[in-house]
C-alpha cells in the first residue's frame, strides 16, 4: 500500500430507521474493517426504538463514528444527508441489518487504485444471511468491469446497495440517491453512476444481505411498483441504452418478481407478471421460468456444502465459491447459460461503442 492509498478517506454512511434488532452487529463490523482511514456516518431516520441510543454508544467508544439526527424522511434521504456530512473521497453505503467482511474496504480500495480508469464504483460479491447472520445463499459471482450501462440494465450484477464502494464525485455527478423511490434507489443510483463511468469489483464474498420475513426486500409489490415507474422513466433519462437492453432488462425482472409472488402463494399475480415477461422476452422468459419452477416445487436452495448448513457469515472464506445449481433441470440451466451469454455479448459489444462517444 502506497503512502497515497493510504491516506485515502473513506466514509461509510448508514441509514437506520427502527433498527435495534441489527445496528449493533452492523456498526461492529464496520469498525472491524481492515481499512482504519474510516469515517462512519449513522443517520437515525425518526428511530422510536432503542437505535439512537446504541449509535451514541459506538460514536462515545470510537471517534470515527459520527451520529445524525433527523424526522422520518426515508432510507434516501437519510442516505443523501450522510452524503452531504461525509468528508471521503469514497462513499461506502450500509443498510443497518447488513454484515461485512472485514477486509471489504480493503479490497474494494486496492481495485479502485489499480485501474487504469478511475471506476464510479467497485462491487463486490455477497451472500444472503438470516436473522443470526447464518449464510441462506451465495449469490452469483459476477465478472464485470468497464462501462456497462447495458449489462447493468439487464441485470443488477452489483446485487445489494451494501455492496458497491463509490467514487464520491460520481454521486455527486448523479444527484446522489432519489428521495421519491422508497425502494429500489440503490440499484438507480448505480445504473447513473454507471451510465458515466467504469465499474470494477473485487472477487470476493464480502458483503451480507440480511433477508428477514419484515424487511423491506420482502415487500414485493412495492418493490415491483416502484420498479416499474421507474423502468418507464429510463428511456427518457438514458436515450443512449438501447431498446433491446430495456427489453431484456424488464423481462428478467418480471420473472423474478412473478417467481416471488408465487412465494407468497398469490398465484393470479404470477401469472400476470410472468406473461408480461414472456411477450417481452418470450425464449429466455420461457427458460427462465421453467427453471424457477422447478426449484419451486423441489424446494431446493443452492446452499454452501451440507457439512457446514448453519454457517455464521463471518466463518466462511470470502472465496468459497456456491456449488453446482441442482435446483433445476440441467438442460435448461445450460439453455439459460447459453441464452444469457448471447445477451452480455450483445450488451458488452454496445457498451464499449458507449465508452467510445464518452471518450470522444
């Protein structure tokens, strides 16, 4: 590490709203980073538990940590607030339920130093955790670098909004978080700052994703509302994506969000969403989701190794990669594979001619 990297500032922003049960063993594993150059900044969004008070008992304990105040505004704003007290060149977002490992900074930094090209942001891989913080999943460990407007548009390869590490100026260059999306900002906010700038990631599993039956992420229609109002604003917002990559993009996230209403046993609304993904994007969709039905009815979860079924997040190497996917036929996964490898070609191919406009 070089004596310019180390000086590097990074600030770490938490937005926390009724989050007692969590903000503890979130804040410890920020403070646990390998990375010490650290500011954390907790904004407590009208809390009326007991989370003010814990947030001032790390920042008694430790300088680093910095505690704001405000009236309930929502995980944007509060979010954009940190932004605005942060003094990092780096922007380090986590959702107060969420878990790091504690080399993430480390890593994601020594990316973000390395590039030839500054990055807007470098992700990481993450898994999926319980309410003990005891792995459920791995999820896919994606390879992507460069500009990739179009890739991120079919798929939100970046994963969780506890994942990415920010170029601070990028942010700012977005207009940081969209205070009128109450779900979904993260992913938003990453797709403009990729709309501009390279992403790297670091390969590793650093990150985990708490899921829990009263979190947000399980409240699939808002989700899915507030998806799709902005997916009809992005045309307009980005007129350099194609329509093909709107298309693919908008597809994938209805079999997913009708795979997750299948979940909650409202199968009319399933059914709905899922037809609205096969006329959009009829030979992946139909793919797509013969393979979730499969794991649907066999109720099988790709799960690290059976001799470890209930372990800690933090117990687990960062490279332990998930095992084979027997959720589903494997001649369909292959025809998936296929499928979504032709689509990145195509997407990767019309985001260097991207790269190409911003560079000329």
């Amino acid at each position: 590490m070089n004596a310019r990297t180390g000086e590097l500032l990074v600030s770490v922003i938490i937005p926390a709203f009724n989050a007692e049960r969590t903000l503890a063993e979130t804040l410890a594993s920020a403070l646990a980073q390998t990375w010490r150059n650290l500011e954390v900044i907790v904004v407590d969004d009208g809390s009326t538990d007991a989370t003010a008070e814990i947030a001032d008992g790390f920042a008694r304990q430790d300088a680093r940590v910095v505690v704001l105040r405000q009236a309930n505004r929502g995980v944007s704003a509060a979010r954009n607030a940190a932004i605005a007290r942060a003094r990092g060149e780096w922007l380090a977002p986590l959702d107060a339920d969420d878990l790091w490992h504690p080399t993430k900074i480390e890593r994601q930094v020594a990316v973000a130093v390395a590039a030839p090209e500054p990055p807007g942001l470098v992700y990481c891989w993450f898994r999926r955790i319980d309410s003990a913080s005891n792995v459920l999943q791995s999820a896919q460990p994606w390879c992507i670098r460069g500009f990739s407007l179009h890739r991120m548009t079919f798929r939100n390869f970046v994963g969780t909004g506890s994942t990415p590490l920010f170029r601070r100026c990028a942010v700012i260059e977005a207009g940081g978080y969209d205070e009128d999306q109450l779900v979904g900002e993260d992913f938003w906010l990453q797709l403009a700052v990729a709309s501009r700038h390279p992403v790297d990631f670091a390969p590793a599993y650093l990150v985990g994703y708490r899921r829990t039956p009263g979190s947000l992420s399980s409240k699939v229609d808002a989700m899915f509302d507030s998806w799709w109002r902005q997916h009809r604003k992005t045309r307009q917002e980005y007129p350099q994506l194609s329509r093909q990559a709107l298309k693919c993009g908008k597809a994938f996230r209805c079999v997913s969000y009708a795979e997750l209403k299948a979940y909650q046993k409202a199968y009319l609304a399933a059914a709905r969403i899922a037809a609205l993904a096969i006329w959009t994007d009829p030979a992946r969709s139909l793919t797509d989701l013969s393979c979730r039905v499969s794991r649907l009815f066999t109720r099988r979860m790709r799960v690290l190794p059976r001799a470890a079924p209930s372990a800690h997040f933090l117990s687990l190497p960062v490279d332990s990669l998930p095992g084979p996917d027997r959720r589903a036929f494997q001649p369909l996964v292959r025809v998936l594979g296929w499928l979504d490898r032709r689509r990145f070609a195509r997407f990767e191919a019309l985001d260097r001619v991207h790269s190409e406009r911003l560079h000329s």
